[in-house]
C-alpha cells in the first residue's frame, strides 16, 4: 500500500511485556505471532515494532479495519490500541485526515481536545503549535465544537512518527496479560458449565496455552452436550487461539463407581478417576498442569478435604484460577466473553448425573482410597484412554 495515500492502520502497546527486560524481544515475537493468526483471515497484513508501538498495516484497500480492530481487543499480551488514519507529513493533509476519519465523533460531541506527539524531531512544527493549527481547523469545520482542556467529549490524537503521521481518538483497553504460549502448555478439564471456560480464558490470559479434555457418558449425556462445548471453545478460543479438544467415554467408570462404592463418595472418587486419566493425557501432550473452575465452598465436592482429595490423585499440578471468586465475579466474566448463554443451555453433562443425594464434605483420603479398591481402576482408566476422540478448536 502506498505510505501517501490516506488509509487506516491499528497502532498497538504492550503492558506487562515492557517489564521483561532482555526477554522481551522474545514475548514481542509470540504477540506478534499471534496478531498475524487472529488478523490471518482477513486478508494479509504488515506487522512491525518501532518506537515502543506495534503496527498492524493491511497490504491492501478494502480490508474490515473494524474487525480486525475487534479480533486485536482479544489478543492477550495487548494493554491498548487505536484504529488510526495515516497520512503524509504535512498539515494540510494531516487537517483534513482528522476532520474525515473523526468527523462522525466530532459530530456527535459537544466538546474536544487535540493532543500531538512529535517523535520525529525533523517536522518543522511542535506537538503545541499542531495542537494549535489542528483545533484552528477543527472549530472552523465543525463550529457547533468548543474546546476543552480538562473534560472533553471526545479527543484528537496527532501523531508525528518516522513512518508517517496517525491521527486517531482516545486508545481503547486490550485484553492485557501476557502472549498466549509464553507461559507454557495445561490441560483445561472443561464441563458445560459457567466455571471452567472462564478459568481456561483466566489462565490463557497468563500466557498459558490450552489443551482441552471433557468426559462424556452416553447415553446419559448427549451428542448435544458435546456440541455446547465445542461452542464454547470456540468462543474461549477468540482469545486462547487454536486448541484440541480430547472427549474421554466415562460411562463405564460411573457406571462402575455407582454399583461399588459408597453413594457418599460417588462426586469424589469420580472426579479422581479424572485427575488420573487427565495426567496421563497431559504428560502425552507435554503439558506442565491441569486447570479447573474449581471455587472453594462452591459446591460439596469443592470444600478443601475434597480438594485434598481429589489432588491426591493428580500427577500434575492443578491450577484453579477461580479458586477465591464467588459466583457473580464469575458470571460476569463469561458475559464479557460471551461464553454464558451457552453455558445456561439445558444439555447435562457426566459432573450433573450420578450426583449423591447427601455428597461427603469432609472426604478422608484413606476412606476414599479403601472405597477405591473395590474398582479395577487400571482397566477402566486404560479402557478410556483408547476410546479418546479427538476435535480441533479454530
């Protein structure tokens, strides 16, 4: 695309990466991996880093600059962004991009400021006398405007860098955290349920890339079920990036659980045959821990005896990202990544059959472990790991 010609461009600012020090060139190089996926279907773009911003130029006209604007609010390592117009270093051109690219919002607005920025020291005027010439302009363009200094409707942002001049209203917040797949590698256990799609984003937000494992009981759970989760990786991975989902059968070892061991127990011992084939899946796929939606105090089988209990069994370490949040910090969550509604859907999954009518609080390990062995544990742990299917997300 030719530098003189007017078109849009995304400038983008990292946070947490700025405190990385001589490893940050190394986490730029995974956001910026990540930007060229998320803007990949949209058509080719130029992205390079220079004075502290990274640039997210389309090749060519006629690309979606507002959803691209979108998918880049989703990349996680990102603090803020603008959607700029670029235009050649001059003030005639630089007046008259400002007043067409934000005249909808200079409309709209009662009140505005123009701030400028030079980091080209060659342009021959300084960030006030822009401020000056720009706001000059402005009012005669739009002379219902006032300025104001302190509370302005809305902003004009000038700035003047070595590639060209961007003009552009008040940033707007990234997703923020850290590059997914800068943080290492964990296996998501994934329900129907509001908890464990947020605690997937809450860890991707960390830098952590996800591998996904749910369990599946036909016919007691549906084809339905399965497609509710599918649904809502694919909303998690808006921001996670690509996934492989893992659907373990887990019929038979309900099934077993129910015939031999006490019904007090049914959640726990359940929920440890989990951690057990969720090890053996995560070593294969090299991941360094297991993440759950887990709260304390949520449910019976979330007090912490059974959390005890229930590690007791795991291999790897298991995080719970949700650990401390009531269940209204974790709503409004999945709201914000649209994962809710399809949470709500009335399709069950194998965690809501099966369940105690009075679940152990209180669990002792050597009574579920001596309830245990009543099951060939080893059989059915390897009967499920051979009916594994696998499904990729995005």
């Amino acid at each position: 695309m030719n530098s003189a010609i007017p078109h849009e461009i995304l400038l983008i600012k990292t946070g947490e990466l700025a405190l990385k020090g001589l490893n940050r060139g190394t986490f730029e190089a995974i956001l910026i991996k990540n930007l060229r996926h998320r803007l990949s279907g949209l058509g080719e773009f130029r992205i390079r880093k220079a004075q502290s911003t990274i640039y997210a130029e389309p090749v060519k006209d006629g690309m979606d600059m507002e959803e691209a604007a979108k998918r880049v609010s989703q990349v996680f390592g990102i603090s803020a962004y603008s959607l700029a117009r670029v235009a050649p270093k001059n003030m005639d051109d630089i007046l008259e991009a400002a007043a067409d690219f934000l005249g909808d919002e200079l409309q709209a607005a009662r009140t505005f400021k123009v701030e400028a920025k030079r980091s080209d020291k060659s342009f021959a005027l300084k960030s006030p006398e822009i401020c000056g010439q720009a706001g000059e302009y402005l009012l005669g363009r739009f002379p219902h405007l006032k300025v104001d200094v302190h509370n302005p409707d809305a902003y004009v942002y000038i700035e003047i860098r070595d590639f060209g001049a961007y003009i552009h209203a008040r940033q707007k917040s990234g997703a923020g955290g850290m590059p997914v797949g800068s943080g290492g590698h964990a296996a998501l256990l994934i329900s129907g349920g509001i908890d464990s799609p947020v605690a997937g984003y809450m860890m991707a937000k960390r830098g952590i890339s996800l591998s996904c494992i749910h369990f599946v009981s036909p016919p007691y759970t549906s084809e339905r079920a399965e497609l509710k989760v599918i649904s809502l990786l694919e909303q998690v991975s808006n921001y996670s990036g690509r996934m492989e989902l893992y659907l373990v059968p887990f019929t038979k070892i309900q099934e077993e659980i129910e015939r031999n061991c006490p019904e007090d127990l049914f959640t726990i011992i359940m929920r440890r045959f989990m951690m057990r084939i969720s090890t053996i899946l995560g070593e294969r796929m090299e991941c360094g821990a297991l993440i759950t939606g887990e709260s304390v105090g949520q449910v019976a089988s979330q007090t912490l005896p059974a959390i005890a209990c229930t590690d007791a069994a795991a291999g790897l370490p298991v995080l719970r990202p949700l650990v401390g949040m009531d269940k209204d910090e974790i709503i409004q969550i999945s709201r914000k990544i649209d994962t809710f509604d399809i949470s709500i859907q009335p399709y069950e999954d194998c965690c809501t059959i099966f369940t105690p009518r009075h679940p152990r609080t209180r669990p002792k390990l050597d009574k579920v472990i001596e309830a245990e062995a009543a099951l060939d544990a080893d059989r059915l742990i390897e009967e499920a790991v051979k009916g594994i299917r696998r499904h990729s997300i995005r």
